[in-house]
C-alpha cells in the first residue's frame, strides 16, 4: 500500500456503502449505461453501477480509493 497513485491513472475509484455502484473521479468523460454524472467540473464525478465498471476497467487504469477509520 503506497501513499502516491500511479501517473499513468485515469482517476480514482471508491466502492459505495451498501454496494451496487462505485464512484469515480476522473478528468475523462465518462458515456454510457449505467454511468451517471454526480458532479461535473474540471474533476468530473460519476456513479457506476458494478457492470459498467467492468467494462471501464477492461479500457482504463483506476486507482482504488480505500477509506478505513
């Protein structure tokens, strides 16, 4: 577990509670079903269903955001 992300990233991503979707911020924008724009600017932030980031991943680099208490 490092404390800096990889350059090469296309941007971060962290599981929702409860499951079912993920969150992901990134400077690319981001199409399709099951992807849903949260928040747009010059980070945009979408909410990805477990299928889409599927299909994301086969096509982009993310880094896995994990928050512990």
């Amino acid at each position: 577990m490092g404390d800096t992300k990889p350059e090469n990233m296309a941007g971060t991503v962290s599981h929702a509670f409860g499951g079912g979707h993920y969150f992901v911020r990134t400077t690319l924008e981001l199409k399709g079903r099951g992807i849903t724009c949260v928040m747009a600017g010059e980070t945009n932030r979408y909410r990805v269903t477990n299928r889409a980031m599927e299909i994301l991943e086969k096509k982009h680099d993310f880094a896995m955001e994990m928050l512990f208490d």
